[in-house]
C-alpha cells in the first residue's frame, strides 16, 4: 500500500477552557478525496490550520508525505495548497493577473507558469474570463479562482475549507465538478463541509467531526454500518403484491419483506446493488411483472443523528 499523503496523529488544540480540537486523528491516501463533516464550532478550521502549520497544536503531529509540518518551518509547505473560507484574491486585478501573482510566489514564472495557468482555469472553468477583473466576477467564480490560485503549484495536498458557503447553487455546482475533477487527477484532497451531499458527493471517506473530536471515520458504507441501517428497495407489479412478498420471502440477504399496498412489496436488504437483479429474476419466474423499482440507501443524515444525537446544525 502506498504511504499515506496526509497523517494526522492526535491533535489538541485549547483556547482558554474551549477544547476546540481534542486528540483527532486520520490519514488521506494518495489521490483521495477525503471530507471532514461537521457543523460551525466543530472545530475544522482549527485542525486544518494546524495542518497547515498556521497555529501550534497544544499536542499531536502533523506530516505530508512523510515531512513533519511545524509553525515556523518552512519544511514541507510547498507540498500543501490551502484555499480558505474567506477569499483571498485581488479584486482590481483580473483572473488571469492574480493567478501570475500567485504564481510567482511558488516560483513559478514564464512560459511554464503560463502553461499551469491554464490549466488550472480549465480545470475551474473560467478560461473564458480570465481577462476580466475579479470584482467583475460573481461569489461562485471567485471562489473557483480561489481553489485555482491554491493548485497552482501542483501541491500533494489540497485543502478545501468549506469552498461553498454563501453561493447560488449553480456555482456551487461547478465547484462540485472542479474538486471532483482533482480526484480523478491523483491529487489528494481534504475538503470540510457542512453539507451532508458534498461529502456523499465528492468523499471516498468522511470523518464526522463534533466539539472538536473524530466520532467516526469510513466510506459511507462503513459509517452507514456502525448504525446497523439497510438499503430499502419498493417493487411495485402488476399483479397481487401479497403473492409476490411470497416469492421474495427467504431470498439470501433480504432481511425482511412487506406489503405497502396491493401492487408493492418492500424489501429491506444488506445491498441493494448486489440482490436487486436477483430479486427481479426471482418475482419473474414466480409469473409477477415488475413495473417499478426504487431503491434508498442510508444517507449519512441518519449516521451523524445516530452517533450526535442531533441533527447537522449550521
């Protein structure tokens, strides 16, 4: 297995008698996207400064790529990009001049710095106004110029501090598909959100982060697991649902089987996407026609109320 991008081993971080992070722990693999899920206060922006070298921890470690990240070295930084919440980009310059601003601070100059500036605006999607001034762009496309701005330097990770907040869902979108885009490139990234579908969307695995400690961490398949939740599948047939519930009765993986009305069974199951074909297959040679399927998987909603006991707050 290839050695983790990001460790993270037992972060504190107090503030008077606020414990903001209390010993959190977690690794991002080469080429993850990996999602810190929590609400306002969870104490996520405190962890990523940290990881970033910005602030002292009180205790615990930080490495990339095996180099330590400690305030007041320089060691290891240029293995990071960090986008913040807050924008941090020159209004009075267009895209394209921010972007070869920032590039010169990573060195970068030239034809290859022209070169990676495209790039990255393709990648944010905003190659077609590039000549404009910021200030003329809306708050989704200064956010996107922003995440360029972090990925310029070609880092092994980015972080992503809640890059959605406060924008219309059209922009919010094309950020979605910007940050997807990254993964697929080999990049790893580490994106906290408040949001339960962007980290369902984008997330390979999610850490549920509350008053500053990891409650859990996996794939949603595993978080969906710790709460012993199933996948829902509705067979809806033209014919007596009553017979159906029947044939599908004692199916291996069915856990339980119900009638909803006359012409619909439902199925609780360990996984939908490896029974259902079979379920289907089954009602046919019992004669019934099937006419509709839906199927529900747990979402991480009931997984954050299960281990919180509330629901995700703003």
């Amino acid at each position: 297995m290839p050695e983790p991008t990001l460790v993270v081993t037992g972060l504190s971080k107090s503030f008077g008698d606020l414990r903001a992070v209390d010993d959190l722990s977690f690794e991002v693999a080469p080429g993850e996207t990996f999602g810190l899920l929590g609400p306002n206060g969870a104490g996520k922006t405190t962890t990523i400064s940290m990881i970033c070298g910005l602030l002292s921890p009180d205790a615990g470690s930080v490495s990339v790529e095996g180099v330590p990240i400690r305030p007041g070295s320089t060691d290891g930084r240029e293995l990071i990009g960090y986008v913040p919440q807050e924008l941090a980009l020159y209004p009075d310059l267009s895209g394209r001049d921010n972007l070869t601003f920032f590039a010169r601070l990573y060195g970068l100059r030239g034809a290859p710095a022209r070169e990676r500036i495209a790039e990255v605006l393709e990648t944010v999607g905003l190659t077609e106004r590039a000549a404009d001034k910021v200030e003329e762009y809306s708050g989704g496309m200064q956010r996107r110029l922003n995440i360029a701005a972090g990925m310029l330097h070609r880092p092994r990770l980015l972080i992503l501090d809640e890059p959605t907040v406060g924008i219309d869902p059209q922009s919010r979108n094309a950020i979605l598909e910007s940050v997807a885009a990254l993964g697929e490139s080999g990049m790893s990234v580490l994106y906290t959100t408040h949001y339960m579908e962007e980290a369902e969307r984008l997330c390979r695995r999610v850490g549920i982060v509350d008053h500053g400690r990891l409650l859990a961490c996996g794939t949603r398949r595993e978080l969906v697991a710790l709460v012993e939740q199933h996948d829902q599948v509705v067979i809806t047939v033209a014919g007596d649902a009553t017979a159906a519930a029947a044939a599908l009765a004692g199916e291996p993986d069915v856990l339980t089987v119900s009638v909803v009305d006359d012409r619909s069974v439902r199925c609780m199951v360990t996984t939908a996407s490896a029974t259902l074909a079979r379920l289907i297959t089954r009602l046919a040679d019992a004669g019934a026609v099937v006419r509709d399927v839906q199927v529900t998987e747990p979402s991480l909603d009931s997984v954050f109320l299960h281990i919180t006991g509330t629901a995700l707050r703003d």
